[in-house]
C-alpha cells in the first residue's frame, strides 16, 4: 500500500476592511510573510505538495501563492474549490477523495471552522488546540491507501506547526 500525507493549512492572517466582502480580504503583511514561513516549514520537512486544493478566496490564494514560493515558485495545479469556502468538513473530505491516485502528498489550503474540524474528524485521538488550528496553522495526516479510501478516524496526525514570518 502507498502512504498519503495530507497537509491542512488554514489561511494566513487576513486584513478585516470595512465594506470588503469576507470572500475578498486579503492577507496582512504579517500573513503574507506568515505564508512564506509556511512553504518553507513544508519545504524544510521535504513536504512538497502533487496536488493543492483551495478555497477561492483571496487570503487563501494569497496564502497559496506565498507557500508557492517558498516551495521554488513552480508547483502543481491549484483546484480552487468553493465547497473549501464554505462548505462543510465531510464536503471537504469528498474533494480530497477525488484526488489524483499518483500524488502522494496533498496540500488543502482553507478556512476554520471547516479545516480544524476536518483534522478532529481524521484522527480525534490526537491532542489539539481548543480553538483548532491558527492562521498559518499546519496539520499532518497519513494514512495507507488510496485517496478515494480515507476515512474519518483513519488518518493520523503526525504533526503540526504554526508557521511565522
């Protein structure tokens, strides 16, 4: 059987602009160097991403685009998703099922409540944070097995880091 890593990472720090929709706040200085100290956490553990799945908004493909960097500036292609807006925890988990059979590590780029929740439900045996994951947090799951087959409670968490710049 082949092991899958699968890398949460809830978006960077985001600016809160009056008369700005939530779905178009952009990432703060702070956010922007926070997501650069993501890419590079990933780079450094040698967690370099075959598939990237992303909600649209602009924080979390600003977010995106400064792992990307950090990871050499050329990387997969980037399925952005809204059900990683906003949907739910179990909308997430049937995205990250239709991934490709070849990539070993996915990268999913989204929001909380929806990407804590999501890494409770793949191994609620680990010890969290009661406020889940920080922006610019980062939650490592493996499992054995194909995409289509992971599961909740099937999907150990093998690490976290929240990253800053």
């Amino acid at each position: 059987m082949t092991e899958r890593t699968l890398v949460l990472l809830r978006h960077a720090k985001a600016e809160r602009p009056a008369g700005t929709a939530d779905v178009d706040r952009p990432l703060t200085a702070r956010g922007h160097a926070d997501a650069a100290a993501a890419g590079a956490w990933l780079t450094h553990r040698g967690l370099l991403p075959a598939e990237i799945i992303c909600s649209p908004s602009k924080r979390t493909r600003q977010t995106w685009h400064g792992v990307a960097l950090a990871l050499g500036g050329s990387g997969p292609d980037v399925r952005y998703e809204p059900a990683a807006y906003g949907g739910y925890p179990s909308d997430l988990l049937e995205i990250i099922r239709g991934a490709a059979g070849g990539a070993e590590t996915v990268l999913v780029i989204g929001h909380n409540p929806t990407i804590s929740d999501l890494s409770g439900l793949l191994d609620p045996a680990a010890a969290r944070d009661s406020d889940g994951l920080r922006t610019s947090g980062l939650a490592v799951h493996r499992f054995e097995g194909a995409w289509a087959d992971i599961e909740v409670g099937k999907a150990m968490l093998v690490d976290t880091h929240t990253a800053r710049g």
